[in-house]
C-alpha cells in the first residue's frame, strides 16, 4: 500500500475555496447572475462550497447545477440537472475538484458547447499539471506537479476534509 501525504487539510481547503470564490466575483463584477455547473460527485461538493462562499462575499445570484460524467467512459451520454435556457448567454463556471488529464474537464466544456455562453470559465481545487488536453483551470486552489504513478484524492468528510496524495 503506497503511503498517504496530507497536502491540504481542513482549514487550507476552506481558505482556497474562499480565494477562488473571490476571483471567480471579481471576473463576473458585472454580472447579474451566474452559473456554476459541478462535475459530480466531488466537483459538485466543491461548486456547492463555492457557491455559498460567493453568497457570503458578493450580490451575485447563482444557480447550481450538476453535471454527470461517466469518468472512465466521457463519450457516454452526460446529464446535467439544468436546462439550457437556464444557462444560455449567462456566465458559466464547470467546476471538478482536481484537473488531472483534463478528460472530464473538456467534455463537460464540450457538453455546454451547444448553447450560446456569455462567459465559459472552469474551476478546480488541484490542478496536477498533466493535461492530455487543451484545457486549463481558470481559477484554481494548488498547483501540484506531481508523477502519472501518484494519486491525487480529495475527501470532503465532515469535520475532516482533505487533500491526499499517494
């Protein structure tokens, strides 16, 4: 069994979340309502995170979303629990917890690709640095290059979140 490194814990993971919130606030100031759309099952824990933060910091209205992805098949069909009416020429933010090849990543962008986005941005909590695809994290809480052997994990469990590495 490979060893297990904390590389965030409880308080670091709140405090990125907050962060990203700030930035995705200050790149939508002129908005009057934004979406953000998370990958589940733990991309969709951090959107929740991020929205209530973005309620605690900024008049924005927000509407919530989560986008269903077979990770180890993408091309299967993906559901999101929004209608595109609900997201059309609206600023929109996909959020997944950690950016490891960018598989998931590019085809919840591809999902949205359908309908007219006023603003399309992507937020993750890890970014490991190993894309495969041309996609990249707008905001993002820690950059951590790391090996293709190494796993990257974050646990959102009460009262004890954190950020693995093994």
């Amino acid at each position: 069994m490979k060893a297990k490194h904390s590389i965030l814990n409880q308080e670091e993971i709140k405090h990125k979340i907050r962060r990203i919130a700030y930035q995705i606030y200050e790149s939508n100031v002129d908005e009057k309502e934004i979406i953000i759309a998370g990958i589940a099952n733990n991309g969709y824990i951090l959107a929740q995170k991020l929205e209530k933060e973005l309620h605690d910091i900024s008049p924005l209205k927000t509407t919530l979303g989560k986008v269903v992805i077979n990770k180890k098949a993408p091309l299967d069909p993906i559901s999101v629990s929004l209608r595109p009416e609900e997201y059309q020429n609206k600023s929109l933010i996909l959020v997944d917890d950690v950016l490891n090849s960018g598989s998931t990543l590019i085809y919840g962008v591809r999902y949205f690709l359908d309908v007219p986005i006023k603003n399309f941005k992507t937020a993750v909590l890890v970014d490991r640095n190993h894309k495969r695809y041309p996609v990249k994290a707008d905001f993002k809480g820690l950059s951590l290059s790391t090996s293709l052997s190494e796993t990257v994990k974050v646990i959102f469990e009460k009262d004890h979140e954190r950020v693995e590495l093994s």
